[in-house]
C-alpha cells in the first residue's frame, strides 16, 4: 500500500519555484525521489528520518532529501494512509 501525499500551500511553492529553475533540477529529483520513497513507507528507517514536536506545526516529521541540505517537513495526514508535505526547506548552516 502506498500513502497518498497532500501538499501545504508552501511546499508546493517551493517545488513550484524548484521546478521553474534548471539550475535546481538535481536538487528537484532529490527531492522527488524521497516523495517516492515516503508514499511507500513514511517510517522506513532508512529514511533517516527526525520525529520533533514545534511550537508552529506540533508533532512533524524531517527527511533528509540527500542533497544540499534539503529536507522534506512532514505530518501524518488527517485521512488513513496520508501524510501531509508541510514544508520543503534547505538548512542553512
């Protein structure tokens, strides 16, 4: 079974402005591929995955994308079998 990904208005503007810029496409497909690899199983451990609890958003989930810093901020869904993109976002260190 795989989960269905719902998308916070801005995580699809980052994705938006991502794929308006050919000089973010590596970073796009990292991106894209570790959407995939959440629908199959948000809580692989592979994932590398950090469970936090925000002032902003409550319990939320952060997946390292593999490139750059980017990183997928998540949260179960309100439906079975859902989760929710909240945020797409690089850390600046």
């Amino acid at each position: 079974m795989t989960y269905g990904l719902v998308y916070w208005p801005a995580a699809d503007d980052v994705l938006n402005q991502l794929e308006n810029d050919p000089g973010m496409t590596p970073v796009l497909r990292a991106i894209e591929r570790t959407l995939g690899r959440l629908a199959e199983d948000p809580l692989a451990p592979r994932l590398g995955t950090t469970a936090f609890v925000s002032e902003a958003y409550g319990g939320i989930s952060a997946t390292p994308a593999g490139h750059d810093e980017w990183y997928v901020l998540w949260q179960r869904g309100s439906e079975p079998m859902t989760i929710e993109i909240v945020l797409v976002h690089q850390l600046r260190t």
